[in-house]
C-alpha cells in the first residue's frame, strides 16, 4: 500500500514538473517568435526608409554673378543705451557711473 502512494505521488510530482517544462519550452517559443517579428518589423522599416532616400531629390543650389552683383545697404542698428533711456523716461535716474 506504501509502494502505490508513493508511486502515487511520484505520478503527481512528475506531471507537476512536465507541466512546468512545457510552459517554459512555450516561453521561450513565444520570445523566439516575437524576436522574429519584430526583426521583420526592423528589416521592412528598412527597406521603406532606403526607397524614400531614393525618391527625395538631391537639390544642389546654384549661384549665379548676378546674384551677388547688387549692392545692398544696411541701416545702423540703434544704439541700445538711448532706447533704454527712452522707455524709461519716468523722472528716475537709473545710470550707474561714479
């Protein structure tokens, strides 16, 4: 009667472990897959990537003399102390000289 129980319980605990392995084996099954898939993902964003690279066009700007052969005026910028004191016209002096 000892001999079945243990037979009994050997049974139980090595369908226990079997359960156990087939899970794991399953998790390393679904990584595999998923590691598979998203290395298909990478390699089509890939491709997409390397053909719009090839339709954009490769504009190189082109100058002529002309371009450059008027003459342009600039204006003196305003010296900024006087704006200052502009803005600031409330009766306050604010200069910092000794």
């Amino acid at each position: 009667m000892a001999t079945k129980k243990r037979a009994h319980v050997c049974n139980q605990e090595e369908e226990e472990e079997e359960k156990k392995m087939e899970q794991f084996f399953a998790l390393l099954r679904n990584f595999h897959e998923a590691l598979n898939r998203r290395k298909e993902e990478l390699r089509q964003q890939q491709q997409k990537d390397a053909k719009i690279r090839k339709t954009q066009s490769s504009w190189v700007p082109a100058f002529e003399w002309a371009d450059f052969n008027e003459e342009m005026e600039f204006q003196r910028p305003t010296p900024c102390n006087n704006r200052k004191q502009e803005e600031r016209d409330d009766g306050l002096d604010l200069s910092l000289t000794l």
